[in-house]
C-alpha cells in the first residue's frame, strides 16, 4: 500500500486536483508540499490536527513538509463560508499568535534531521516587501473577476457583503503556492475541504505565470455520526493548547467519543496501523460497553498533543475521580479535572460552618436542604462522607492550601478556593 492508498483507507483524503498524476510524484520521489494555518487566534484547534496530521504522514514516508503560518493572511481574513467578516487584528497580536502556533506545529514534524526535515514558513516575509502595484501587475493580473466571483467562499457571502479585503484573500494564498514553490519547489498544497478554492487559486497561478501544475488535496471536514463538526466555530472548540483545553479535558472529549465513530476516529487522527486498528475493532465490537476503543484513542491523540506524561496525569486524574478518591489528587490535578464545576472563594469572614458553607456556596438553596442533606450522607468534603451538622471547615480540609472539594450526591462537584 502507497501513501496515498493509506491516507484514502484512513479516510484523510477528500479531493484531489488531479489524483493519478499525484500518486504518480509521490511514488515516484520525493514531494515538497505545505499546508497553511492562519493565526485567527492564540491557538490550533481539533480541526487544525487533520491536516497536520496528513503532514507528518507523508514525512514519514520521506516527503518534504513546510509549515505555514500566515502572519500576513492573518491580517486580512479568509472568508471562505463565513457568515460574517472577521475583525481584523493588530499586527502585535497576529505576530504573537503566529509565534505561539509555530510552536505548536513544531512539536508535530521533525525538524532536526534527515534530507526531508520540516521547514517553518511565514507569508509576511514576502508579503511585506511587495508593493501594491507590483503585486496588482505581477500577480493580480493573472485572475479575472469572473473566475474570483465563481468560488464558493466568495458566492457565499455576495448577498451580505463582502469587502475587497477578503475579496482578495484567495490571491495572496495563491501567490503563497507561487512563491513556495519558485523558492522550494513545493509542488502540493493540503488543506481542509474548506479552502478548495482558496487552494485552487494557487494551481491556477502556478499554470498561469509559471506554466507549472501543482497538485491540490483537501481532508474532509471531521463530523460525528450526528452530523457535528469540530472546531472552535461550533463552540465546542477543543485547543492544543493546555493552557485552554487541559490534557485531561481533552482526555474526556475523547474518552466520549460515540460508539459508532471510535474505529474511524482511530483512523484518521492515530499513527496506529490499519492492522493495529482491525483488530482493536475486533475487540471493541465484541464488548462495546468497556470503550476500549475510546480509551486507546484517548490515549494516542492525548499522547500525541500533550505527551505522555500529560496522559498518564489524565488518566490518573480520571480513575481517581471515578473512584472519589479526591485525597489522591493534587490541587493541580483537581483544577484541571474539576475545571468546569462551579466555584465558591471562601472570604475571611465567612461563617465555617458546614450548613453555612453548603448554602453561601450555592450548593444547596436553604439551611433547611443543607441539614437534610448532611443528616442523609449526601455531602461530601475531599472524598469523605460527613454527616455531622457541626462540622466546621479547617485547613485541614484545604488540599495543598488551595481548595476544597465538596461532592453531593454521586456526581455533583462544587469546588471552595481561598
């Protein structure tokens, strides 16, 4: 099996320019491509892996990969299947985000070693030193209005409005393929579904300036068995940053992934065999409930981000609370596995009281519920059940003088910071 073969069987391929004349180049030597990441904010998100992904597939298999990073597209916006044009950015925030995803890309493609080691890219070192006649006479000239108009990102937003700013967006990604491949002899641009256009525009200039062909390929658009999407648009945005999106979030995220989307998950965004997988998928289909499939996808991609220290804090993290064993914990650790459960900051004069505690903290609504609660078991300090209606707070019960954590009932966390 090619790599192109074993891309399309992890269902990483979408569309391709011209698919036999591109199996033909990367079986036949090795292939400079790129794939470009606009800084629209401090960090890559899932939907940034896909692409990423395919790169260090084709690394490995010997091509040669250059990472983009767009700090001048950054500047003026892709509109491709926006509702809406984005607010544009101070060149200070787009160079700090630029700095901050080259960061998280380098920990994605080798860099160090080999005749096909990975090389950074940013368009703002050819972009700054073009004027805006050249580049209206040397690069503009190559595209009709007619041809601009007829993309899909573009016929999109014609009936609300779309500026010349974005307008001209597809331009400068094509010139970025120009200008890479008249530098590194980059021949192959990969890019999410979304930017066929933009992408396209790019094989169009190579032909039209240069008498050239480049080869395009897309990823698809990552969807679940419901239909929904990854990515930050959707609010449901899980980041490779862990300052954002916390090993262990993204532990959970995928540790839920649906049955009936684990395996293909597996495939695209795991460096696992396609044998490897088979037979995960023997066994996961024998005994659904144990998640096994969940579990090892969990633990690749979370490797793969993160490391594989910050995976076994996560599953640390995730066994213990399953287990209530909050003493187990670090505040640390507690922090990122209870990020999201409502937070009470105990002030200096509050009553210590465990009744007067539950209820300032919003725990339970009225003293009445609190007593009832403690009486019932129901109330839980760091894992220890405690029915005692005069119990009050020390720093014993501050785990590692930070926090403390209340569980009432099975499930319900509330967290006291001070």
């Amino acid at each position: 099996m090619n790599i192109f073969e074993e891309l399309k069987a992890r269902g990483l391929v979408f569309q391709t320019t011209d698919e036999e004349a591109l199996v033909k180049a990367l079986t036949e030597g090795q292939v400079s491509y790129y794939s470009g990441y606009d800084p629209t904010a401090d960090s890559l998100h899932l939907g940034h892996l896909v692409p990423i992904l395919v790169m260090r597939h084709l690394q490995l298999a010997g091509h040669k990969p250059y990472a983009l990073v767009g700090g001048a597209t950054g500047l003026i916006g892709d509109p491709s299947f926006k509702d809406a044009e984005r607010s544009l950015q101070t060149k200070d925030t787009v160079d700090g985000w630029v700095s901050k995803i080259q960061g998280q890309l380098s920990r994605f493609l080798d860099f160090d070693k080999g005749d096909n080691k990975a090389e950074m890219v940013n368009n703002y070192d050819w972009f700054s030193g073009i004027s805006f006649i050249d580049f209206l006479r040397d690069v503009g000239k190559y595209f009709t209005v007619n041809y601009m108009m007829s993309k899909e990102s573009v016929k999109k937003r014609i009936e609300t409005g779309i500026s010349y700013t974005e307008f001209a967006y597809q331009i400068m990604q094509g010139y970025d393929f120009y200008e890479l491949n008249d530098k590194h002899n980059v021949t192959l641009q990969i890019g999410g579904s979304d930017q066929w256009g933009n992408m396209t525009a790019g094989t169009e200039l190579l032909r039209r300036k240069a008498d050239k062909t480049g080869h395009v390929m897309t990823v698809p658009l990552i969807t679940d068995s419901t239909g929904k999407k990854f990515g930050k648009s959707e609010g449901n945005a899980v980041w490779l940053d862990a300052d954002k999106t916390s090993p262990y979030e993204m532990y959970q995220f995928w540790l839920n992934v649906m049955d009936d989307d684990a395996i293909r998950f597996l495939k695209i965004f795991t460096f696992l065999s396609l044998d490897e997988i088979s037979e995960i998928e023997k066994e996961f289909e024998a005994a659904r409930h144990e998640r096994l499939a969940q579990k090892i996808l969990a633990r690749e991609v979370v490797s793969l981000v993160h490391g594989g220290d910050a995976y076994r804090q996560a599953l640390h993290i995730t066994e213990q609370l399953f287990a209530g064993n909050i003493q187990n914990l670090s505040a640390k650790e507690l922090k990122q596995g209870l990020n999201n459960v409502p937070n009470y900051a105990v002030q200096a004069e509050d009553d210590r009281n465990l009744v007067e505690i539950l209820v300032a903290s919003g725990v339970v609504n009225s003293k009445r519920q609190a007593r009832e609660d403690i009486q019932n078991g129901a109330i839980y300090i760091n894992g220890e059940r405690i029915q005692d209606l005069e119990y009050n707070l020390t720093d014993t019960d501050k785990i590692d003088n930070e926090l403390t954590v209340i569980r009432r009932g099975k499930k319900k966390y509330f967290v006291l910071t001070y």
